[in-house]
C-alpha cells in the first residue's frame, strides 16, 4: 500500500492537489493512504520550501505546483 502526503498550509491550491491525489487514487485503483500534512515544522522537515507539494511513500515527488491528472496517475502508479 503506498503513503501519500499532501503537504500544504490549507490554501486553494493545496486543496486542489488534495482532490486531484484522491482522484487519481481512485481511477488507478492503486491502494493507498492519504495524508494531509498542514503543519509547517513537518512540512519544512521534507525540504519543501514551496507548496503544495506531494510525497509518496517519503519521497516528494512534486513541489511548488499542481501537477494534472494525467501526471498524478503517473506518479502514483510507478
């Protein structure tokens, strides 16, 4: 099962990112937890210095936008 984290302060584009992880989520038919990280220490503790950002099973794999559908599903498949 992979981990996914959304990392962001709860603004619109981290909520978009959030919506789109699950959607994609759900499309793959991948099993998977998803985690909305909002606080700062532990979003700072990735090395992310823009948000939102996505980590899956602890890599981040995505920083500073919100990639598209397409590229989410490509990321959570690999």
């Amino acid at each position: 099962m992979k981990q996914i984290k959304v990392l962001g302060t709860g603004c619109a584009t981290c909520k978009q990112l959030e919506k789109l992880v699950r959607q994609a989520v759900e499309e793959t038919g991948t099993e998977a937890t998803i985690e909305k990280v909002e606080d700062i220490q532990d979003i700072i503790a990735y090395n992310v210095m823009s948000t939102p950002a996505l980590v899956i099973d602890e890599e981040v794999r995505s920083a500073g936008r919100v990639p598209s559908i397409e590229e989410l599903r490509q990321l959570i498949a690999s």
